[in-house]
C-alpha cells in the first residue's frame, strides 16, 4: 500500500469515525434534543457508511471487491445530501410531511437499485474496472445516464441547503450564527469538493468527497457541543411571520407600508407588493374605502381599536417600534368574529328570555335601574306595570305545556306591537310580565296598560283552528319622589295591586297608592 492511499484512507477513516462519534453522542443524548434530531441522526448514519465503504474500498485489489465495496458506499452516499437537506429545512422551520419525505426518498433509493443491478443495463456506470495505469484501488469510470440523474439530484440538495441557510444569516441573532455558520460550511465543502471531482481537478480514481467530510463533521459536532444546535434553534423569522394566523403591517417612520405578511394579505385581498412603499392611510383607504380610525401620530403607547371589516370583526393592535436611529410601527389584526359572535349569543341567552325573544328578569332589573336612576336626576315620573295572564294553569293543564308557550309568546308579540318610547319590557317569571314607564304620569300609565289588557282581550290565540280566548290582569305603580325608593320596591307594590285586580274579579287594573288604597 503507498503513503497516498494509506494517507486517503486515514483522512476517509477520520471522517467515518467522527460520524460514528456524533451518532452515538445524538443517540445518547436523544431525549434532551428536538424532534429535528433524527433527521439529523440519518444524516450522519448515512454519511458514515459513505465514509466507511469508501475506505474500504481502497484497500481493494481486485475488480469484484472494488465493485462490493461500491454498492456499500451507495447504501449511504445518495441518501446523506437529502437528510441534510431536510435537516436544514426543518432547522429553518420548514414544514415538512411524510408524503413529501417519501416523494424525495425515491429518487435515492432508485440510485441504490440502479446501481445493484448495473451489470444488467449499465445505467448507472457503462464501464466499471480498475485503472489500468494506476491499478488497484484506483478506478477507472465512464458514467452512464442514471449517475447524471444521481448527480444532479445530490448537487441540488447540497446546493438548496446551502442557498437556505445562507438567505438566513442576515435576519438571524448573533447567538444563532454559530450554528449557522457550522451548517453553511458543512454543505458547501462537499460541493465544493465534488464539483472539483467532476472538472478533472483531483486525483484520477479517487472520490476526495469522504476525505473532506471530516472537517463537516467536527464542525458539526463542535456547533451540538457549544452551541446546542440540536436543542436550541432559530425558526426563520420569515416562517413565523408569514404562518402566524394574525395579520400584522409593518410600516416605518414616515407612516410608509414596508411589510405584511400572508395572513394579512388573506384579511384584504386586494394587498400586493404594489403597495409597499406608499402612504398607509392611502393603503387603508383603498383597503377598506375608510379613514384608518386612529391618528398614528398621535400613538404613544400600545393602543387596542376594534374595527368592522366586510363581515369580519378585527381587533387593532398598534404599537410603536423603535431601534437604533429606525422608527415605526407594527399593526397587528387579530380577527375576533366568531368571538364577537359568541359573545352576542352569550349576551343574549343571559339578557333575553329564550321562548318569547323579550328581556327576562335579570335585564330588566339592569336596565330598570338606570333608567330609575335617570327618572329620578331629571325629577321624571316611573312606573312599573306588572301583569300576568288569567287562568293560564288551566290553560296548560287543558290543552298541554305547548299551548301554553305559545299564548306567552302571543301576549309577548301583542305587547311589542303596542310599545311607546321610553318603555321597558320583560318576561318576569312564568305567566309574569312587567313594564317600566318612563315620563309617564299615573293617568296615561293607568290608560296605557287598560290599551294593553284590552288588546290582549281582543286578540284570541288561534292554534289548529281553534280559538282560545286569553285575558290578563294589571298592577301598577309609580314613584312618590322618595330618592332612596328602588326598583324592588316598586315591583312589590305592582305585585300588590296585581294580586287585588285577581281578588277583584281578572281582567282588570288596579293602582297602588300611598295609602294603600287600590283605584281603577
């Protein structure tokens, strides 16, 4: 063996042995790293078979054991550029599926069984032998079509890798770049280095890409080492920006569009590249055909606005950004629709009775109590009506609980149709109704609710034909002027003057006094 090849093979060997060194150092430590580790653990298996076959295979004399050694090195070698590249896509933040892994796997592993069975169609190598000036272990090669095809595929990844994490170094932290750098230079020497193989610069018969991979494979396992490249890792700011799920605009110091990402370009379709660079309230109003609702000039702090957009409902973060000598601002839109539509069902099942679509008990006393408030600053007359509908068990127990809940809406619908300004109406409980008049005197409340119990009177519920009359009875009462007298207070004197109107007879108003006394 001369001093070249025993000289090839340490440095071959070197590269193998790291290799193996990283990929039981990986394994050891697999449960402290990501999951972006096996990826990065097939990459260096792969590549130390590369590694290894070569070696053996220079030390070689004879054409089969050539040939044998071969095919070991191909079990590695089309397959370790792939898992780098998809090492570096996943390192980037790139999504990657399993359908996209195995579509890329093919191509590889065609280039395994072409090469396997390259005596029976010489696809792969055309001629195969041993170098006939040189002799064992050189060898002496004439490509055939698929090892172009091979070719071409390996350059690319190493290349597509290489281009990735070079488009990054300028937008990742300083802290990263060490990791960076570590990658960078492990793709670019092989392709380096096979690129010189293919122009005729190295030595003939000799593959001089598994000597340099030992300089890949230290810097590799000095960036796990250092830098814990395997458990801590930058996620390309462009990845984040453009798969967030809110829209974010950013803009510089002079109010200027100068970026969005691609859920905001989702937000409002008519946004493109077109528009970086101009004005952001000539952006907004060709948005959305209105003024942007806050003065960015103004902002001096982190402001939260909440605008409607087409049938989406927006939450408006804006904030100002400032570094170094650069200003701006960053706008982000959270789209609060399906939350917002929530919330109005939320509002409406707590505010709304659910079978007659009218106020139920606890928004009345909401509102009742303000608009008392109010009543009582402006030195205005409320009055509560409280009324509820005649023999309505025996309704229910005649005719059944659907008949039932459908006069409690038929009263509720009479009722609504009769509503002035300034009158709040609820369903109270059960056959219970109640309102609350404002500005109203005890004459026109009194006149008001015999309008109500008249109308009910007039207006029979008609259900399969059949008509069911239906009548109910009125109490009512009015604030005397007292500032500490509530709304309670008031619906127990109606509820008073109610049950009198049922001891006299149904169908009827009865009106609390102070005295106690109950009037037409």
């Amino acid at each position: 063996m001369d001093s070249n090849i025993a000289a090839y093979i340490t440095f071959v060997c070197t590269s193998g042995v790291l290799n193996l060194i990283i990929l039981f150092y990986t394994y050891w430590r697999r449960h402290h790293y990501s999951s972006i580790a096996k990826l990065f653990m097939w990459n260096t298996f792969t590549s130390m078979i590369y590694c290894f076959g070569y070696a053996f295979s220079l030390t070689s004399t004879s054409l089969e054991q050539l040939r044998f050694w071969n095919i070991v090195q191909y079990v590695g070698m089309p397959f370790f550029p792939l898992f780098g590249f998809l090492f570096v896509m996943q390192y980037l933040g790139y999504k990657l599926t399993k359908k996209r892994i195995i579509a890329l796997l093919i191509v590889p592993f065609l280039t395994l069984l072409i090469n396997v069975t390259n005596e029976s169609h010489h696809f792969f190598y055309r001629i195969y032998d041993i170098n006939s000036v040189l002799g064992a272990p050189y060898s002496e090669i004439e490509y055939g079509v698929w090892f172009i095809v091979h070719n071409i595929y390996i350059f690319s990844c190493m290349l597509a890798a290489f281009l990735l994490l070079l488009s990054r170094w300028k937008e990742t932290d300083s802290v990263y770049r060490p990791q960076l750098f570590a990658l960078i230079c492990g793709q670019l020497l092989p392709v380096v280095t096979a690129f010189l193989l293919f122009i005729g610069v190295t030595p003939d018969g000799i593959d001089p890409v598994p000597m340099v991979i030992w300089f890949s494979s230290a810097l590799y396992l000095w960036s796990i080492t250092s830098s814990r490249m395997l458990s801590i890792m930058p996620i390309a700011k462009e990845t984040i920006f453009n798969h967030m799920n809110d829209g974010v605009i950013v803009l510089n110091g002079t109010y200027q569009l100068i970026e969005y990402n691609q859920a905001c370009k989702n937000m409002f379709s008519a946004l493109n590249r077109s528009t970086i660079g101009k004005p952001f309230d000539q952006v907004w109003y060709m948005l959305t055909d209105q003024s942007f609702p806050v003065q960015l000039d103004s902002i001096s702090d982190k402001l939260n606005v909440t605008i409607h957009h087409a049938n989406y409902i927006y939450q408006l973060r804006i904030s100002g950004l400032q570094q170094s000598n650069n200003s701006g601002f960053l706008i982000i839109f959270t789209d609060i629709t399906e939350l917002h539509i929530l919330q109005q069902k939320l509002e409406h099942q707590a505010y709304y009775d659910e079978l007659t679509k009218i106020y139920n008990r606890r928004a009345f006393f909401q509102q009742s109590e303000q608009s008392l408030m109010k009543a009582k600053a402006e030195l205005s007359p409320f009055m509560i009506i409280l009324f509820d509908i005649d023999f309505f068990k025996k309704v229910n127990d005649t005719y059944g609980h659907q008949t039932g809940d459908q006069m409690l809406v038929h009263i509720a619908q009479i009722c609504k149709v009769e509503l002035g300004e300034n009158m709040l109406f609820a369903r109270y409980g059960g056959e219970e109704f109640v309102l609350a008049l404002t500005g109203y005197t005890l004459v026109e409340g009194e006149n008001f609710a015999n309008h109500l119990r008249f109308c009910i009177e007039q207006k029979p519920l008609v259900e399969n034909e059949r008509f069911l009359s239906v009548s109910c009875s009125f109490g009512v009462s009015v604030t005397t002027g007292a500032t500490e007298e509530t709304v309670y207070q008031l619906l127990q004197k109606a509820d008073e003057a109610l049950y009198a109107a049922k001891r006299a007879g149904r169908n009827q108003i009865r009106v609390f006094t102070e005295k106690y006394e109950f009037v037409k």
